[in-house]
C-alpha cells in the first residue's frame, strides 16, 4: 500500500512538472515593463528617483503617430507610466513633495509638457484627469543621430531625466 502511494504521488509530480515546463509563454507582453533611476548606478541601493514604464517599440511606425504632438501621451505603453521621488525634489523648476505620480506628457517640435499626475494605476491616458495634475513643467527637445527602436528612459549624472525614442530626446531638469 506504501509502495502504490509513493508511485502514484511520483506519477503525478511528474505529469504536473512536466505541464508546468511545458506551458506557452505566447502572451508575453511587447511593450516589456522597465525600471530607470537615480542615481542610475547598482551599486547605489538608495535612490532619489525612480520611473516604471513600458517600452513601446517603434516597428516602422512613425512617433508622431504613436505619440502624436499636442496630444496627452501615457509616457510609454500600457499602464500609464509611474515616477516616484523617494526626497522632495524641484522639477522642471516647480517643487514637487516626495510621492508617486503618474507620468504623462504632451509632446511638441522644441519642447514636451511633462505631467506629473496625482491619480495612481490608470491605463493609457484614457482616464486621464488634468484636475489631479500636481505639476505640469517644460522639457527641452532636440534630436539624435542615433535612432532608438524603443522607448526609453534614463537619468544623467546630474540626475536629469532624458526620455528618447526614434531621434528624438527630451530632457527633463531634476533637482533633489
């Protein structure tokens, strides 16, 4: 009786392991999430700022109409990008109290309107509210010989948050 509980509970290890690493990983997500932030180094365990996002990629479509100019963009792909300053911090010019925020932004030719954004875990723009706008600041824009497939973020030394995509940049001022 021992011996034909030991073989059926090995029996059914074995066809329940076997489903497990047999599972279809098919609706992986292609916008992956990403995490930037400052001070950008590893090796630095307490941050200042950090920014979750998803990367869009650009597949022979044009920016302007994955991000289209004068229009509130999510700031990447899927849920609406999230940036939490862990210090209050001077942002684009305008005193932001520590916390998490959404990120939105308005892109333009010179310069985007970047939007920090009180009301957390909201998809896309498509519930954007400029009532719970904490902030709405001036990003410089310029642009880059080199071409990013995806979106991207990353913070500079100077802890400057730099957003790029396709030959555009854009640089927004952070002060902690």
């Amino acid at each position: 009786m021992k011996n034909i509980f030991l073989l059926t509970f090995l029996t059914l290890s074995l066809v329940f392991t076997t489903e497990a690493t047999a599972q279809k990983f098919s609706g992986l997500d292609k916008s992956p999430a990403d995490i930037a932030s400052y001070p950008a180094s590893y090796r630095v365990s307490e941050k200042a700022v950090r920014v979750i996002y998803s990367r869009p990629q650009l597949k022979g479509r044009s920016l302007s109409d994955l991000a289209p100019a004068g229009k509130v963009w999510r700031t990447g792909a899927n849920e609406a990008a999230e940036i939490t300053f862990y210090k209050d911090a001077t942002v684009g010019g305008k005193a932001i109290k520590a916390g998490t925020y959404s990120l939105f932004t308005i892109p333009g030719d010179s310069e985007w309107t970047v939007i920090l954004n009180g009301n957390l875990n909201q998809w896309g723009a498509y519930s954007y509210d400029s009532a719970a706008d904490v902030a709405r600041v001036s990003a410089k824009a310029s642009t880059d010989g080199d071409s990013l497939e995806a979106f991207s973020i990353a913070f500079d030394d100077d802890g400057n948050m730099v957003m790029g995509w396709g030959t555009s940049r854009v640089t927004l001022g952070i002060s902690i």
